[in-house]
C-alpha cells in the first residue's frame, strides 16, 4: 500500500525530474529516464486518488475526469 509519505514524495519527485529535463542541460540516458519515471509512478496519485482528493479540495485539484490525459488524446 502507498502512504501519503511516499506519494507525496513521487509528486516532488516528479516535480524535481520535469524541472531537470526541462532545464536541458545535460546528457539524459533513456534508461536512466524510464527508471525514474517508473520508480515515481509507483507511488504516483492513481485515477482514484486524484478523483477523492478533488472532492475533497476542490480548491486545490480540479475534477480529473474533465481533464483528459496524453494517452487519452492519443
């Protein structure tokens, strides 16, 4: 089970990891990249999470179901 400790660790991660990649600077192993990527999705919020948090603070999140992913645009 994920606690809102690790979860909340995958958000600053994946955060910290977008911020890296969107710097540029640097060469970026796409193995490197696909094991962070998987070690924060882990924990990541699932379709679930975000649908009780966003009930919960919709001042905070917004509903998911109204905002469509890049996999289901694609």
């Amino acid at each position: 089970m994920t606690t809102a400790e690790e979860r909340t660790r995958a958000v600053v991660g994946a955060r910290d990891l977008l911020a890296t990649l969107a710097d540029g600077r640097g060469p970026y192993c796409a193995d490197l990249v696909r094991t962070l990527a998987m070690t924060l999705l882990r924990h990541y919020p699932s379709k679930s999470d975000m649908d009780v948090s966003a009930v919960a603070m919709p001042s905070l999140w917004a509903d998911p179901a109204k905002i469509a992913s890049r996999r289901e645009r694609s």
